[in-house]
C-alpha cells in the first residue's frame, strides 16, 4: 500500500511536469528577459515601489557627480566607514534600499548589498538588475 | 456516516485550496498574464536557492504540481498519492516561512499570487500547519483504504 501510495505521488509529479515544462517553453519565448539572480531586482519592480526605495549609489564620486538617481546616498567599499553614518539617517526602517552601480558586469552593487545585510543587519536590501544605465531607460 | 462525510470535505477544502493556489500562480487574472514571473520574485526574496535557474524551475513546476493535486483530490483520483504529495509540499512551506521569519525578512508570502502586504507568519504558519494535518489524515485514511478491511472485519464479514 506504501509503494501504491508513492507511485500516485510519482505519477502525479510526473504529470505536472508536462504542462510546466509547455508553460515554461511558450514564457521562454514570449519573454527572453534576463532571469534574476538572488538578490536582484528589475528596475520596472523598483519603479512600481515608489518612494519607499532608498537608493544607494555604489559607483565612484565622479561617476555619481556625473548623474545619479536622485535621493540616492552614496556607499562604497573604498568609503564604507565614512558613508554609513548618512545612509543610516536616510534609511528607515519600512524602506526598502536598492544598490545599484554603472551596470554590464559591475558586482559592486552586489557586494555592497551583502555587506548592507550582513554588517548593518539590514534584511530588506535588493541590487538594481542592469545598474544605472537600466534605471535610466525608461 | 460522519467519518465519511468529514474525509470528503476534507478532500474537496484541500483539493480546492491547492487547485486555486496553482491557478493564481500560473494566471494573473487581473493583468491578464503569466503570473511566474512575480511568483519567480516571490520565491527569490526568500533566499533560500542560490541559483536563479533553480528558483526559475520552482516558479515553473510548483504551481502546476500544486493545480495536479489540487485536481485529482477534487475529482477524487489517486487521492493517496495526492494526499501525500500535499503534505510533503506542506512541509516545504512551512520550512520556507519558518526560515524566513527566523531570519527577519519582510516579504510577502507568495503563497496565493504576488501579494505587496508583508507576510503575517504567525497566521500563515498556523494555516499551513492545520492544512498538514488535513492532508496526513486523508492520506493515512486513504492508505487503509486501499489496503481493505483489517483480517478481523473480513472475518467478521464472512
């Protein structure tokens, strides 16, 4: 009756592969959109949000004289000591902080969001998918 | 009678619940759209699967394993196998929702398509739990029942 039992359960798991996989097939197509990694987010996302974000700016001083996201604080790994404090009076507790650097294969944002987490104790820390260059593409 | 009456609602309440759970996730009526990707979201913010590609299969299978099951409790088909698959599933959420409110994080559950409102732990923990013990019931009692009556009550029968 035990093995009955598991090879309904194996049947039916089975089955429920045929449609995912169909599903997942026509999405594929419809929607070749980069997946994400843990961690990251789409800016289209982060738009919807509002201004609960708080942005966080990892990129060097001349790149965030350059242009930035406005209300964003600069954090970096070279300045880390001397930027926590102004983004710890920015952020609040029911904000949401998005990392974000210049894009393409930059990991900074990634890095300076798990220290975010981990240093800070900070749980609600996303990095923006695409950097900069995608949050200016409207 | 009651016995009988009680395992069949306990069918149907857990079918109903897993066939609507798969179908939010799959279909977002109200955009009119695939609903993986924000069920895909839902599953990364709990951080718990370092790969993208296995977060992006989760968000594929779960819910069409969850509308499967949820479907044959309904129709009554191997509902020993389903009954199982429910509670194993079970024990996944509650791991995840466990973990997740252990290590403080403010998401949404996930649980019934991409919700904005931060997930109540306490409740959903609750529900889930109630949920496991429906499924292991029917599963146990479903599993008598394919194994017949005990040598007694045949003998009682002869």
């Amino acid at each position: 009756m035990i093995a009955r039992l598991c090879k309904q359960a194996l049947l039916l798991a089975a089955l429920a592969l045929i449609p995912a996989f169909v599903s997942g097939a026509i999405q594929l197509r419809a929607n070749p959109q980069k997946p994400l990694q843990p961690g990251e987010i789409r800016a289209a996302t982060v738009r919807q949000w509002g201004p609960q974000v708080l942005f966080v700016d990892a990129r060097p001083i001349e790149r965030f004289e350059a242009g930035h996201i406005p209300t964003a604080v600069r954090l970096t790994a070279r300045e880390w000591d001397a930027l926590v404090p102004k983004f710890l009076d920015a952020w609040e507790p029911d904000k949401v902080v998005v990392v974000y650097c210049e894009g393409g294969t930059c990991d900074t944002s990634r890095e300076i969001a798990e220290r975010i987490k981990k240093e800070l104790q900070i749980q609600t820390v996303y990095y923006l998918q695409g950097g900069y260059p995608a949050w200016r593409q409207k | 009678m009651a016995a009988k009456v009680t395992f069949l609602l306990l069918r149907v309440v857990l079918g109903a619940v897993f066939f609507a759970a798969g179908v939010i996730k799959i279909w977002d009526f109200h955009q009119g759209a695939w609903a993986t990707p924000a069920f895909y979201e839902d599953i990364a913010n709990y951080h718990l699967l370092e790969s993208s590609d296995a977060v992006m299969l989760a968000a594929v299978y779960l819910p069409w394993l969850e509308l499967i099951v949820g479907g044959a409790l309904l129709f009554g088909r191997a509902t020993a196998g389903a009954a199982a698959l429910c509670a194993g599933l079970l024990l996944v959420f509650i791991a995840a929702l466990a973990s997740a409110w252990s290590r403080g994080l403010d998401i949404s559950c996930g649980c019934f398509g991409h919700e904005n409102a931060t997930a109540n732990f306490p409740l959903l923990l609750a529900r889930d739990c109630a949920l496991l013990l429906c499924a292991v019931a029917l599963a146990w009692r479903e599993r008598l029942r394919i194994s017949g009556p005990s040598p007694a009550r045949r003998a009682e029968g002869n």
